[in-house]
C-alpha cells in the first residue's frame, strides 16, 4: 500500500467524503480491483492512526488482524448490513424491557465496552475470535472516541455493573458497528435496540455489520452486494447527523426502548439518571 504525501490534519473536523479519502499517508487500493474475486481481503500494511483509519471506513475498509501479525484491510463481498427503519425486535425481547430494572447510557463507559468485547466469549465462540480486540486496536479506537468518531452503548444492571454493551464508529449517516458483548442474557441485544432507537433519533440510515452470522442474521441484518454498499457510501458519509455527545443521553431505563424516541420520552416525562 503505496504513502502520498498529506498535512497533518488535527484537529479532525468531518471532511466530505473524497477529503476523508485522502486523510493520513496511505492509497488504499480500489476494493473492486483489488479483490476481483471477492474474498473480502483487500490490502495489508499502513497504520492504525486516526486519519488511516477514517481514510478506511470511507473507503468501505476495515482492519481486522491478529496480535503481532501485519495489519490487514478487509471489505467483504457480500456486506451485512442493518437498515434502523426495518428493525423490528422480537415479542420476547419487548416482553424483557418491559419489566427490567437496567439502565442505558451512550458513551459513558466506552473504554470498559471494548475491554469487556475484548475477552474470551462464553457463548460457544471459536477459541482466539477475540483476539483480534488487541492492545493496538483498543488504543486506536479509543482515540476515534476521543475525536468524536467511536461511540459506545452501555447496558447496566439494578446494582449498577456493566453487563453489556457494543462499540462502532458513527460517520454522518452511517454507523460501522466493530463488536458487542453480554454478561447477562439478552444485554448485546438490548444494547443492539438501543442502537438502532439512537440511529433512528439522528438520521443514521445504515449499520453496517461488516461480516454476516447467525447472531446478526437473528437481529434482522441482511447482505448487500459490495458494490452497492460502496456506492452508498459516500451519500451515508455526506448525510447530516447529529454529534452523539454522551450529555445529550442521560441514564434511562431500558423500557424507554418501547418508545420511538427514548431519550427525548424520559426527558418529558422527568425519568432519567
């Protein structure tokens, strides 16, 4: 992957699309071209720097790599997506919020969410998926959320633990969910509404899910030919949305999913932290 020069650009405002393209040092090939036959591997090398990767994302590119191994760029064919208008959450999912005693927040612990994506899963994962979540990433995703661009949902329980959440990054109408995690039953899921309520709220038209599985397929995601994803992108990446500061979305029961605008619901009606 070839370097071109650039300016230093701190710090990050968002761009248009062509000029977050061009952020950091490095050409990113063409997916197409690069990956005719459609494996989904599209380049390996670079950085984890935060312009590298906002010149990823909207390009439709994402790192996913081993500890200690080279860094790889992947843009999947077919892509599985979320589109937030079309999800509908199941009878007994509705029926758990409805009387859970949990709590929701929006960027209140986003450090803890991808330590705790990080670990080793219990639900029967094969062993070493996690580790792709390695010290170097959890450092380059924490800076994106400290720019503004990583954003995470927490899920907590009546004694006040974290208990489950997910983290992704959000670029005007598009959010690139990375990972969730669970400790109590359904938690990812409910984390998972909470998403799709918040990208409802602020204009997001699409999550992208990057790479299609049973769990995702059960929350109601589908496939989308790479080229269509990619020639979405840039409308998604041009889409006003608004910034998701975690002082705009107090604490609030998970019940308030059962409204279209929870946030806003418990704010008229005084329930909060």
């Amino acid at each position: 992957m070839a370097a071109h020069e650039q300016t230093p650009t701190s710090p990050i405002h968002l761009p248009t699309p062509e000029a977050l393209k061009r952020l950091g040092r490095y050409d990113f090939p063409n997916p197409i071209s690069a990956d005719p036959e459609g494996t989904g591997l599209v380049a390996m090398g670079g950085d984890l720097d935060i312009t590298t990767l906002l010149s990823a994302y909207a390009q439709g590119l994402f790192p996913w790599f081993n500890a200690d191994e080279p860094i790889v760029w992947w843009c999947p064919e077919p892509r599985c997506v979320l589109y937030p208008e079309g999800y509908v959450p199941s009878k007994s999912l509705r029926r758990q919020v409805k009387n859970s005693p949990w709590q929701l927040s929006v960027n209140r612990a986003f450090v803890d969410v991808i330590h705790a994506c990080s670990l080793p899963r219990q639900d029967g994962l094969p062993e070493g998926e996690h580790t792709w979540i390695h010290e170097e990433m959890i450092e380059a995703y924490t800076e994106l959320h400290e720019q503004g661009y990583a954003h995470s949902i927490e899920v907590w329980d009546e004694a006040g633990a974290l208990i489950g959440g997910l983290y992704g990054l959000k670029i005007g109408g598009i959010y690139f969910g990375e990972s969730m995690f669970h400790q109590a039953s359904n938690a990812s899921k409910i984390a998972f509404w909470a998403l799709v309520q918040l990208c409802r709220m602020t204009h997001v038209e699409l999550i992208d899910c990057q790479l299609e599985n049973p769990h995702l397929m059960s929350l109601g995601a589908s496939t989308l030919p790479r080229t269509d994803f990619l020639q979405r992108l840039d409308t998604l990446l041009s889409t006003q949305s608004p910034v998701w500061q975690a002082e705009h979305y107090p604490l609030i029961p998970v019940r308030a999913l059962l409204t279209e605008t929870p946030w806003q619901a418990m704010r008229q009606s005084h329930i909060g932290i």
